[in-house]
C-alpha cells in the first residue's frame, strides 16, 4: 500500500536521485492493476463487497495489494453485472476472472515446500478421481489377499480389518503435513500483507468481524443481501447456501473425529460407535451435509455462466468438490452397511476417498478458504485504522 507519505518520500528520493525500486508483475497482477486502477475511478461497486472498500486505501497496487485484493474476492459476480466498462467494452472489465486468475497463482507461489506449488495446475478433476480410485484399489488388494474383501468374521467392526493403531499411523502424519504446510504458506502471505497494527481491543474487535464474515459468508450476498449471480443476471442465495452445507458439514465431520479421539484416548471407549452416540450424531448430520452441499455446488459450478470467474480452474474445483462428495458419501455407505457383507469393500473405498482428500488439501480448492480469511482480517483490521490516502471512505 502506497500512502500520500510515502509518496511524498519517493518523490523526494527520486529527487535527490535515489533509484526507485519497481516491483515486477505478472501478466495476471499487471491485469488486476489494470483493473483496479479504473474501478478506483468509478467507484459505482464500492458497496458491493470487501474488495472495494480496501481499494480506495491504494493509490497504486504492488503485487502484495493484488494478492490481498484478489483474496477478498468471493467471485459472487456482482460487479461485474453491474459494471458498465464490462466486456464487451474496450476496458474490458472482469473483476471476478482477473481476481480469480490470480488467487490460483497466490496458491501455487506461497506453496510449501515451494517445489510442490506447481501441483495446483495438475489438481483436477481427473487426477483427483484416479488418486482416490488407485489408493482404494491398493487397499481392496491388500484386503483381497488376506481373503476378507467379502464377508469374513468383521461383525461391523472395522477396527478387525484395520487396527486402529494402524490408520493413525497412516492418517496422523499426513495431518500434521496439511496443517504445517497450510500453516507455512499463510504466515508467509500474511507477513507480505503488512498487517496493519494497532491496541489490542482493535485486533480483538477485527478478529470477531472476521470470524462473522467467515462463518456467515457475508460476501456471498452480492452487498445488498439478495445473493450473487450464477448462469444468467438474477440473484440467487443458492451458491452461499450450498457453500454453508459444505463448510459446516466438514466441520461436523471434523469434529465427529476429534470426540471420537477423545472417547478412545481419554475416557477408554472404543469404536465402532451406533446411534445415539455423539460421534455418530456429528458423523452422519455432517456426511448428509456435506452431500447435500457438494451436490449443489456440482451443479451450480456445472452451469456457471463462462464470463463469472476463470474456467482453467474448474477441473480444480470440481476435483475438490468430487473428492467431498466421494469422502462423505463412502462414509454414510460405510455405516449403512457396517452389517452387511460388504464391510470390508465400503471400508477400502472410504479410506481411498479420505486419503485422496488429505494428500491434495494443501494444494487444491481447499486452500482458498485459508488464505481468504487472512485477508478478511487483514481488511478487519486496517478499515478501523485511518484512511492512508485520505480519499474515499470504508
């Protein structure tokens, strides 16, 4: 971010002949520049989302502003529906799919490791389908061979095919992996942002803002609470509903998992769990959500209208959506048929499912919710400081 003061102290550097350091963009940054650069002129959208507000603090966008900036997006679609230099105008105008392009370049540059950012432009739907159908595969062999695919002496307990000491060894470290290397890109995009600083009552008050935005999904409204554009020029809530299925039905199942780790280690009752039990109770109203959720942002994706947001991303975000589907539809199959003998067999497919999901989490669709609430807390806390420009208002 460029303050007038800071413009002042360049423009008194390149007086006394210091030489101006310009950050180099990419063609897409350059683009979203391009772009910002006239909405700031117009400012007609700046009611509409996050993005607008935080614009006006800029006089020119560097690539740590751009990257902010393409964060707070939520490709709801507004602006560009309201837009008057949109396409097919010269200026050519698409905020959502110049803010869209960039935010996938966000996730393959703060990747960790760094090597392992290219994995975004391979993360599609066709890979993510194989890798889960190739780990079931293994684990439907290695079962097959000890002569328990069908049938066998299980008696619904799954912890007989596979020892429960086992699929922690197998699912613990690949956790751990996902947090740090989630945790490692975000701190590295958070540190290039410069948050903003301030007392501790102003953190506090941003944090809890933030928070309401995340679980809320305030900016999937379209700014005036009708909801966001899908195919054609109507609001519909359809996208911000279905979007609330999914994160609260993973979180359900996330904490399904955590009780269950905390009724195994800590109070000595061991799987499986039957209804009402409160693992089960989390499990199943998360798996009918997540199914519920995944199935309509399918569809909603499916039929998007072509201008709203980047299309080289939907084999990226139908491979994300294929792989929660798969996880929480293998998972209700697999308590449904715990007594059946098609245990073993649902068994591999949900581990397979599960596993393809946390090895591509770090570097798929998933990520995008990481970095896009850093940037609502960013935004949190420095629209409570004042306006370094002295222009507009938040």
């Amino acid at each position: 971010m460029q303050s007038l003061d800071a413009l002042t102290r360049e423009a008194a550097s390149l007086a006394s002949g210091s030489p101006r350091v310009i950050p180099i963009l990419s063609e897409r940054e350059a683009e979203v520049g391009r772009q910002m650069q006239i909405c700031n002129a117009c400012r007609y959208c700046e009611g509409f989302c996050a993005v607008f507000p935080a614009m006006t603090r800029r006089l020119e966008f560097g690539p740590a502003d751009i990257h902010y900036l393409a964060n707070l997006c939520h490709n709801c679609g507004a602006c560009l529906h309201a837009c008057q230099y949109a396409p097919p105008h010269e200026f050519a105008v698409n905020v959502p799919r110049a803010m869209a392009q960039v935010r996938a370049q966000t996730y393959a540059d703060y990747a960790w490791p760094p090597a392992l950012g290219r994995l975004y432009q391979r993360n599609g739907l066709a890979l993510s389908l194989a890798l889960a159908a190739g780990l079931a595969l293994f684990l439907m062999l290695a079962v097959a061979f000890s002569g328990s695919l069908w049938g066998g002496p299980l008696q619904g307990n799954f912890y007989r095919l596979f020892p429960h000491n086992l699929l922690v060894g197998l699912f613990g470290p690949v956790f751990v992996f996902v947090v740090v290397a989630l945790g490692m890109g975000v701190s590295r995009f958070w540190r290039e942002l410069k948050p903003a600083t301030g007392s501790a009552p102003l953190h506090t008050a941003a944090t809890a803002e933030a928070a309401d935005a995340v679980l809320r999904l305030k900016y999937l409204d379209g700014g005036h609470g009708a909801g966001c554009h899908d195919e054609d020029d109507a609001y519909t809530l359809r996208r911000r509903r279905f979007h609330h299925l999914t994160f609260y039905g993973f979180m359900l199942c996330f904490a399904a998992t955590c009780v269950a780790t905390l009724y195994h280690y800590a109070l000595g009752w061991h799987a499986p769990y039957e209804l009402p039990s409160l693992p089960k109770l989390l499990g199943v109203a998360g798996g009918l959500s997540l199914v519920a959720g995944t199935a309509g942002l399918w569809h909603l994706n499916r039929r998007r209208h072509p201008l709203q947001g980047d299309p080289a991303q939907k084999p990226m975000d139908l491979g994300f959506i294929a792989l929660l589907f798969l996880t929480s539809a293998s998972g209700l199959a697999l308590w449904l048929g715990r007594g059946t003998p098609a245990l073993a067999l649902l068994l591999c497919l949900h581990l397979g499912a599960v596993m393809a999901l946390f090895a591509t989490l770090p570097y798929g669709k998933f990520a995008h919710g990481v970095f896009r609430t850093a940037a609502l807390l960013r935004h949190a806390v420095e629209k409570r400081l004042p306006n370094p420009v002295g222009l507009g208002a938040d």
